[in-house]
C-alpha cells in the first residue's frame, strides 16, 4: 500500500504547473527535539509562480489523487513558502 501511495504521490509531478518535486520518507537521523514528529511521505512541490500554484491546487490529478487516497492519511501539514 506504501508502494501504491508512494507511485501516486510520484504522478503528481505529471501535473502541468508543476516545475519540480520531491517525495521523501524519514531519513536514518538521530531525533532530537528539533526534528518533525514522525511522518511517513513528505512531499515538495515546486512552482514557478503562485499562478502556478493556483493551477495545481483545481488540476483534476490532483483532486483524483485527493479523493483516491484520503482515506490513507489521518493529517495532512501544508507549508507554503517563498
């Protein structure tokens, strides 16, 4: 299921607006209070432009991707920045 969710995170790169990503799991690093609590994908999405990202956030693969795994994560953190 891992694997499943791992490739339709991957997809998402297919998206027109989408300039780069990135989907990583934890690294093999020492935790320290500093570290993020334990996650198990996190995914970078780079865009050239807030139009950009504004057509990412309608594209329909990404809301296919939405409504096809939704029931596969119980929190999802959002972290935009420039």
């Amino acid at each position: 299921q891992r694997e499943e969710f791992k490739k339709a995170l991957d997809r998402l790169g297919e998206i027109p607006s989408v300039d780069q990503i990135h989907v990583g799991t934890p690294a093999a690093t020492e935790r320290s209070s500093h570290v993020a609590p334990p996650f198990t994908f996190a995914l970078t999405v780079f865009f050239t432009d807030v139009a950009a990202h504004d057509a990412y956030q309608i594209d329909a693969t990404h809301w296919d991707f939405v409504n096809s795994h939704e029931k596969l994560w119980t929190k999802v953190v959002v972290f935009d920045s420039a």
